[in-house]
C-alpha cells in the first residue's frame, strides 16, 4: 500500500471493508492452527490499520531495515490537531527545541514493534537516528493530501521542486564499508588490536533515537550544572551502544571505563568510523530539471523546517 494515496477517503473505507471481510472470514478456518494464525493477522490489523495506522516498509527506509530484528513492524498515523498544534509552538531557532517537536511528533505518530521473540517492548526510540526524517516525511504525506501544504524546496530565483521522500538520499554508505556489516548482530564488525575484545572484533552500532536522545540529556544535564564530561568520548559514545535500554549514568561510565584498554588502533578506528557514516549522512532532494537532467538540491524547505506540519499562509502582511 502507498503511502501516497493517503488521506483519500476511498481508502479509508476499503480499510473498514477489508476488516469486515477479513473478521467474516475467520468463520471459515476451522483447523486450529489456521485459526489461531488469522487470529493473530487481525489483532495486528486492529493494532494498525485498523487504527488510521498504515505500515511502512522496513526496506525503504534510509537504512533498509538492516539494524533492525528481523520482523521489525513500523506503522505511522496522520498527526492530529493536537499535535500540529504542539508543533506550533516549536522555536525553529533552537536545535534542542527542533529536536524534542521530531520526536513528540514519532511518539504520537509512529507505532513499532519487534517480533515477539525478541522479548522487548518496541518504541520510537528504537528507530535508527537516520531513518527518523524519512518517517516524518512519512507522516506529513499521511496528514495532508496531495496539494496541500505540499513540502517545496526552491532551488532557483523562480523555480521550486516538490519534496516527496522517496526522491530523497539520506544514507550513502560504500560497499567497502558494508563490506563491515554483520547480518545476524544487525551492527557493523571490525577486526581490532585491544586485548579487551576477546574475539577481535569490535561491534558499532548505528546509533538509535533513543540513544541520541539519552546523550543529549546527559550533556544538557552537566553543561547546566556546569559540569565536565569527557567530550572525545562522547563523540563516538553512540556508537558503542546496542540499546538504550541498558542507558543510565553507571553503564555509561563503564564505557569510558572500557576505553582506557583502548589501544591508539581503537581510537583510530572509532574517529574513521564515525567521520565515514556522517558524510554518508547528507540529505539531499533529487529532480528532473526542465532539460530532462537528474539534479540534486540541498533539503532546504522553503518556510523552513515547522512548515512540515505547518500550513503555508498565503496573505500578505
């Protein structure tokens, strides 16, 4: 289902009818074990779609679902009033307050969830940093039809290019580095020199919205009561963790603590790890000019970043 047929009624009312279909035929299954599988269809249908949820393919997003447990579900809903309204009062001048309205918005917006062999709890916070704009966009094609408050990127003194987000690179990773990736981890897996590691491979993990959220925390938390922390290692902190779930004070500083065995091959490591997966990291909108030549533009919107939920006002004042 795309999700840019969203927002038309057609669609919601095939949704109410493929639920109806679908709950008169469970009649039909009258071996158990089919049985209790359409049970178990349904119950995830209520929990999605038949909420206004609509699925999200793991492997369209930016990171194709790869650091993801196999079975990972990701639904969104439209945003409500009540969450523009939230929005609104977003100050577009501070990163933090930007920050904190993109994550307000995927707490009432995006529903996820692990197969149940995982045994945890899925949130948004399990969502991978990188994948969290896509989503957003996501959910603004899910909120308002096409045509309106259609997302623009200007890209010359008279010409503007609607944004959609599946004409969006956000992640360019090489194949070399891929080369790293580890399948049934879900992280990348690289051969290092320190005697910590007793299989000589250490682990880095694409850092979660969980965990960019707790770090963040942390920071603001001691520059406030002017505290020191040590900032080389929480610049490649993120990394080392596989779940913000084991996140509090006392696991953060047995990693610190766990650096110190770090020989200079680690740190080195580390800092071409990191510097790689950011310059991966360049959100850009790809077009067609009117020559017919596929070019890209900075995702800049114009209004700036709140008109994504926010509505262009066109009167003159």
């Amino acid at each position: 289902m795309q999700l840019d047929s969203v927002g038309n009624d057609e669609l919601i009312d095939k949704l109410r009818a493929d639920a109806t279909a679908k709950a008169t035929a469970l009649n039909e299954y009258t071996n158990e074990e089919e049985h209790a599988d359409r049970v178990k269809q349904l119950q995830e249908f209520n929990r999605t779609a038949g909420h206004g949820f609509l699925p999200i393919k793991v492997e369209d997003l930016p990171t194709k679902g790869l650091y993801y447990p196999v079975g990972t579900r990701i639904n969104i809903k439209a945003a409500t009033l009540a969450d523009i309204k939230h929005w609104s009062s977003t100050d577009e001048t501070d990163p933090q307050s930007i920050d904190t309205a993109l994550n307000n918005i995927l707490e009432s917006c995006c529903y996820v969830s692990f197969p149940q062999e995982e045994g945890r709890y899925a949130t948004y916070k399990d969502l991978i940093d990188i994948d969290r704009f896509y989503i957003i966009l996501a959910i603004h094609d899910f909120t308002f039809p096409a045509g309106k408050n259609d997302l623009k990127v200007v890209i010359n003194e008279k010409d503007e290019v609607t944004v959609k987000k599946d004409n969006v690179d956000f992640l360019k990773l090489s194949d070399k580095f891929m080369k790293y990736y580890n399948a049934e981890k879900r992280c990348f897996s690289f051969p290092v020199k320190s005697s910590y590691y007793k299989s000589g491979m250490m682990d880095i993990y694409m850092p979660s919205v969980g965990t960019i959220k707790w770090l963040k925390d942390y920071m603001y938390t001691r520059q406030q009561r002017r505290e020191g922390f040590d900032q080389d290692f929480i610049n490649i902190a993120a990394f080392l963790i596989s779940d913000y779930r084991f996140l509090n004070n006392d696991y953060y500083y047995q990693l610190v603590d766990m650096t110190t065995e770090w020989t200079s091959y680690e740190w080195a490591l580390m800092t071409k790890v990191r510097s790689t997966i950011e310059s991966a990291i360049v959100p850009v909108l790809n077009y067609t000019d009117d020559g017919g030549t596929l070019r890209q533009a900075p995702l800049e919107f114009r209004g700036g970043i709140k008109s994504i939920f926010m509505e262009h006002i066109d009167i003159d004042f």
